[in-house]
C-alpha cells in the first residue's frame, strides 16, 4: 500500500476501503505516523477543493468519518509505539463553537500512549466546564483545540477565566489547530503552540517537567 494511496482514498472520500488500505499498509510494516501524515495530507486537499467550492459539506462530512474509520484501525499501531509511565493529568478539548474533533483526537491518542492521564471534554467546551474540569481534576495542562478562525478567541476566554478564578499561574495552556500560529497563541495568552499532534506531544512533555 503506497502512502500516495493513502491519501488518495481520504480525498475520494472512500470510506468503506479506507480500513482495508490503513490494515494493509501497517501489516507491510508501515511506519504509523507516516501512515498519518498521508491521511492528513488527503484532508488537507479536501480542505482545499472545499476553499475552491470543488467540494461542499456532505464531501467535509464524508471526509470527516473516513479520517475517523482510519484512525480506528491506526490509532493501536500508533499507541504501541511508545510506553511510558506519566502520570501528569491533562485536559484536552475543542473550544466553543468548533465541531472538529479529529486533530484533537490524535492528539489525546498520542498523549494516552505516552502514558499521560487524559480528561477528554470533546468539542464545542466552553470556559465553564474546563475551569470545573481543573478544579475537580486538578490537571495542570490543558490543551485546546480550534480549527476555524471564528473560533480562537475563545483560547483568550480560557485564558481570562483560568485568571479570574486564581489558576493561571498553576496551569500550562497549549493550542494547536490549522488558524493558529505560535504568536498568535501567545497574543491570546497561551503559553505554547505546537503545528501537529507528534509535535504538541514533545511540547507537552517540557511543560509537564515545568508543572512537576
Ligand atoms: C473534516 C472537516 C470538517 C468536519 C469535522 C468532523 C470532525 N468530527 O472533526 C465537519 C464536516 C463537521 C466540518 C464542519 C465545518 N467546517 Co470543517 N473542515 C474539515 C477539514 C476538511 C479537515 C479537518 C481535519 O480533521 N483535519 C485532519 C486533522 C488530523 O488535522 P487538524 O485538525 O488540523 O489537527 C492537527 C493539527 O492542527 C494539530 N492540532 C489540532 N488541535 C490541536 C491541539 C493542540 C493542543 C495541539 C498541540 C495540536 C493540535 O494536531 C493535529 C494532528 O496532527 C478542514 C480542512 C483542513 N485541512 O483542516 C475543514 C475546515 C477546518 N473546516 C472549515 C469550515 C469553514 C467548516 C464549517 C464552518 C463549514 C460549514 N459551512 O458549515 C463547519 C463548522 C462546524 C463547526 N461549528 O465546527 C474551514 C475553516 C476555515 C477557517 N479558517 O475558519 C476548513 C479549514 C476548510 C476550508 N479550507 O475552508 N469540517
């Protein structure tokens, strides 16, 4: 199974082949994460051929689910990757607003696998339930999530609220999603910003050493 495949089938939106083709490429001894990289690179271009009206929502959606049927088959390979005891809390979730829960997904697959405890809010979380969330868990790390540019101010209302209840100072907020950028997420009070989920892994792991 050649990764080009791979992504071909994301970007005809082949949802009912894509388990067989991610199934092939691991028993050929693919790497996992370049396995990934190929998938993401189809949503990308599907998220191109949207821009350019090529493709309208039901084509999102599909594209949605068959990212979402690879990473049933990829997401043990991934985790079998990495073993390690971490027993820092982290909360993660998608902002207010946003429905796009797959990014944010890999990135809590990753984190379970490096042995972190993950509180996954899922998407559309607003300040409230997070700041109830680091009160009752007692995490020191929360990693958010947003995909749409209408929706990366609501970082800066976690921000506010984390500072308004006293917490700022015990909690490392990181972000990551496609409108965002490490100065950006600093502008909107962020302490870190990381491009991908591999990445945001390594990010996490400095500051759960600065939160230890
Ligand atoms: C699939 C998809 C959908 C699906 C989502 C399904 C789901 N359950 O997630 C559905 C159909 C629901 C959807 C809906 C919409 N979508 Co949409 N969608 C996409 C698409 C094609 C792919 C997103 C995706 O899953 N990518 C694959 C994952 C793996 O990548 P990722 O999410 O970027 O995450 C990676 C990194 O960003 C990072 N990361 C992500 N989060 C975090 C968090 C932290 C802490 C860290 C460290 C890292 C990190 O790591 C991840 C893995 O490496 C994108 C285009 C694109 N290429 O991004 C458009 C896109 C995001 N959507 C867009 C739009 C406009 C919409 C709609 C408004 C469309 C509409 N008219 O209704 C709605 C909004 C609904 C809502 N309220 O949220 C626009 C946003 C434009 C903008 N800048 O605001 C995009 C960019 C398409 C486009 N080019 O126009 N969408």
């Amino acid at each position: 199974m050649e990764f080009e495949k791979l992504t071909e089938l994301v970007i005809e939106l082949e949802v009912d082949d894509i388990q067989d083709a991610v199934r092939e490429a691991l028993n050929e001894d693919k790497d996992p994460f370049e396995v990934l990289n190929a998938l993401t690179k189809g949503m990308d271009e599907v998220g191109r051929r949207y821009e350019e009206k090529e493709y309208y929502l039901t084509e999102l959606v599909l594209a949605g689910e068959t990212m979402k049927e690879a990473f049933e088959i990829l997401q043990p390979a991934l985790a079998a990757t990495e073993k390690a005891e971490n027993k820092t809390k982290i909360i993660v979730a998608t902002v207010k607003g946003d429905n796009h829960d797959i990014g944010k997904n890999i990135l809590a697959s990753l984190l379970l696998s490096s042995g972190f405890e993950i509180h996954d809010l899922g998407m559309d979380v607003d300040e409230d339930k997070i700041i109830k969330e680091v009160k009752e868990s007692g995490a020191r790390i929360v990693a958010l999530s947003s995909l749409l540019t209408m929706t990366v101010e609501q970082i800066q209302a976690v921000h506010e609220a984390l500072k308004k209840e006293g917490l700022r100072d015990k909690v490392k907020l990181i972000v990551g999603g496609a409108p965002l950028n490490m100065q950006l997420a600093k502008q909107l009070g962020a302490d870190d910003f990381a491009e991908d989920a591999v990445d945001g892994v390594k990010h996490i792991k400095k500051l759960a050493e600065e939160v230890s």
